[in-house]
C-alpha cells in the first residue's frame, strides 16, 4: 500500500512539473533589443498609446469580482451556437472565414491571411483553467487550407496561442506579421527566424502579392506578470484590387480617420465589438464605438468580431451583436454577422438574419 502511495504522490508530482512546464512556455519570452527600443511608442521600459488610458474599473478588482459573481447577465448562449463546415469556393475576389471570436481568414487577391488564430479551448496559460469555449472551433486547423501569411494583433491569450502557433509552424509555410516584441514568444516557442516578422505602427511587409500594414490601436499587452512590454496593432491587408481593415483589441480614438485617409476605402472591415465594459472604455469598443470606427476608417462591409466564442466581460452573451445591429441600420452601413466557420464573400454578402437570437434568454 505504502509503494501504492509513493507511486501516486510520483505521477501527481509528474503532473504538476509537467504542468508548470507548459504554463511557463505558454508565457512566452523576453522581447526587447534594439527595434523595440527605438520605437517612437516604448519608453521607461513599456509600449505607450497615445493618448493616456486605464485598463481597471476606478474602484480596481473589487468591482470586477462583484460583478463576476452578482451581476447577473447572461453570459452563455442557452443553446448549442450553429456551426458552418467548410466548404470549396473561387478563390478569387475577397472572401472572409469568421471562426469565433477573432480568428478570421481573409482570401483576399489569391492570397490568404489568417488573423489571430487560436484553436485551443482555453485563453490561458493553462489548458485546466481559464475561459473555455462557448462554442467548438468550426473547422480543424488543416481544414483552413494554405496560409500564407498569420497576422497578430497582441500577445493576449485569446489572440496569440501557443498550440496554434505550434501546428501552423510544423504544418504551413506561412510567415508570422507580428507587432514590435511578439517576436520573442515565437522565437521561444521554435519559429523558425525567417519566418517572423517584426512591425512597428506604419511599417509593412509584403506577402503572395498583398501588403500587410501594422496600423495604430488602443490597447495594452502582456502574457505574464510584466505588462506592455510588445507593441499591440491594427492592421491593413491592401492587395491589387480589395483592400480590408482589422481593428484588433482597442479603444475608439481619433486614429481611425486617420488610417481612413492614409489607406482606404477598404471593402470590409473586421471590428472589435465585444468584452467592453464601463471599467475599461479606453482600450475596448463599445458596438456603437465599433461602427463609428468602421465609418471612420471609410469601411465597406462590416462583420463584428470579437464576440461569441469565449466569456470576456459581463455583458450578456447576444448583446454585443444585438446593438451592432441596431447601430448599423442607424447609419445605412452593410453588416454580415456570419456564423462561426461560415465563408462570406464580401461582394455578395448574406442578409442578416438574427440566428443568434435563438440563443438569448426570452426570445
């Protein structure tokens, strides 16, 4: 019995190192040099917006844990979400593949970029712990086909995954367009060097004919215990004939009519529009701010993302889409609200139809 328990304590102290170990990759490295120093942005050892901003709530963690537990909204789709199966269609024109929350693939000109992917279940350190999924990924990673090009917009976990990360290496030959620092996680993680490149605001790199953009945002970064320490971007994907924008994680700021004039029209625009909150305005768009950004940067199509797929914030679950909705027939802009895994083409988009309002309470 005494062996029994020896062996159990063994394997539970496996476990656990083993754990750590992972936890501890998942954090990523150290970025700096001498590129992350010269940028206009970093000072004092940390990345800078523009303009001031605050991440907490005025009264810190004891009003996001009170809300946590007494809020009371509806955080969770009350029924399974509709997924769409992939499927084979021309590769020419600009076509958009929304897989939940911020993943998206963009065809754009015969190229194909991939933003934000993250495959796993959990946005964490730790596949045990953390915000799980509310819905299962729509298609296997193998599924989305070739990649030439995966953009980053910020090292957060639930834009940057380390098992995603991982399979695009070994499985595709695509070049990871990141932000000034998110080069250190992909060093750590055996990117190989070639196929990583880093961008400050305003500088670009080109790709199977299409120009990739880090453009302005409004946000903060950090996987560990230090904070701003890589760049957060918006990006621009200009290829001969469509051009599309990505607002990243951000707040409303007066930069967006900026990249209007600097880059558009564009024929869509991928818009940040959910985990906003009254705690946080500064580095998270409301909807209403999301299509007053869509307008501003001079956007065609507009298709939220940033909503769906994991439990960010304390609004209800449907929210975020619902007032999207409603803001955009304010204004006369054109919407898609795709399902997860569904393939729009932009030229001839779906109407909307509400499919998530199945989903709500009361309805």
């Amino acid at each position: 019995m005494k062996k029994v328990a020896v062996g159990l304590l063994a394997l539970t102290a496996g476990a656990l190192a083993w754990a750590a170990r992972d936890v501890s990759l998942a954090l990523g490295g150290k970025p700096g040099g001498e590129r992350v120093r010269r940028s206009p942005r970093y000072r004092d050892g940390k990345f800078h917006n523009d303009a001031r901003t605050r991440t907490m709530p005025p009264d810190g963690a004891a009003g996001t844990v009170r809300e946590m537990f007494f809020g009371g909204q509806q955080r969770r789709p009350v029924g399974q979400v509709p997924l769409v199966p992939p499927v084979v269609g021309s590769a020419d024109g600009l076509h958009i593949t929304w897989y939940g929350h911020a993943s998206t693939l963009v065809e754009i000109d015969g190229a194909r970029v991939l933003i934000d992917p993250v495959w796993s279940d959990r946005v964490s350190p730790s596949q045990v712990v953390g915000p799980k999924r509310l819905h299962p990924v729509p298609h296997a990673l193998h599924e989305v086909g070739r990649v030439d090009a995966v953009v980053i917009s910020h090292d957060h976990y639930d834009h940057l995954d380390l098992a995603t990360v991982r399979a695009l290496t070994a499985d595709t030959d695509a070049v990871f367009v990141v932000p000034l620092g998110i080069g250190a996680h992909l060093r750590r993680w055996d990117v190989p060097e070639q196929r990583i490149v880093e961008l400050d605001w305003d500088e670009s790199h080109e790709v199977a004919g299409v120009t990739l953009v880090a453009t302005a945002a409004q946000h903060f970064s950090g996987r560990g215990f230090q904070r701003d320490n890589t760049l957060w971007a918006s990006w621009v994907l200009k290829g001969p004939r469509h051009r599309v924008y990505y607002s990243g994680d951000t707040g409303y700021f007066d930069g967006y009519r900026t990249i209007g004039e600097e880059h558009g029209p564009f024929d869509a625009s991928l818009i940040q529009i959910g985990a906003y909150g009254p705690g946080w305005p500064d580095i998270h768009m409301t909807p209403e701010e999301g299509v007053a950004a869509h307008r501003d940067v001079r956007g065609g199509l507009l298709i939220p993302v940033h909503w769906a797929t994991f439990n960010l914030a304390f609004h209800d679950w449907t929210e975020p889409v619902d007032r999207v909705w409603r803001e955009a027939k304010a204004h006369g802009v054109p919407l898609a609200v795709p399902r997860p895994g569904e393939r729009v083409d932009v030229g001839q988009p779906p109407e909307v139809d509400g499919w998530w309002q199945a989903l709500a309470v009361g309805r």
